[in-house]
C-alpha cells in the first residue's frame, strides 16, 4: 500500500513519469504531478522500489525525469 506524500512513478506510454501520491479513489490513484492533479489506475503506479525492480528506473533515468519535471 502507497502512503499519502511518497513519492511514485506512474507509466504513461513509453514514458515513466514521477509524482506525488494523495489519495486512493476506488480502481484509481490520484497523484500530484508538476501540471496538475491525475487520475490513474492503480496498475500502472509504482514505489521507488517497485519501479526499480521492474527496470523503470534505470541508470540516469530518474535523474532525467526529475530534470524535465524541476520547477
């Protein structure tokens, strides 16, 4: 189970995207991404371990992801 506040990936295509997780809402995850608030199924979240583990998160990847999503 994700807690409120931690940080997660969420697939979106070929893209791994990072964000904020808030809230569960029945099949669905809302996040906190840098362009707003999104509704995604549950599936296609994962934990930092979760995504490292699958090979979302390879070397550089997230440091890239957080680059292109820095405010």
């Amino acid at each position: 189970m994700i807690t409120p506040n931690s940080t997660v990936y969420y697939t979106s295509g070929p893209f791994v995207q990072e964000a904020r997780f808030l809230a569960y809402d029945r099949d669905c995850c809302v996040l906190q991404t840098p362009l707003g608030t999104l509704k995604i199924r549950k599936g296609r979240v994962f934990t930092t371990e979760e995504a490292t583990e699958r090979g979302l998160l390879n070397s550089g990847a997230k440091a890239r992801i957080q680059e292109a999503f820095a405010v």
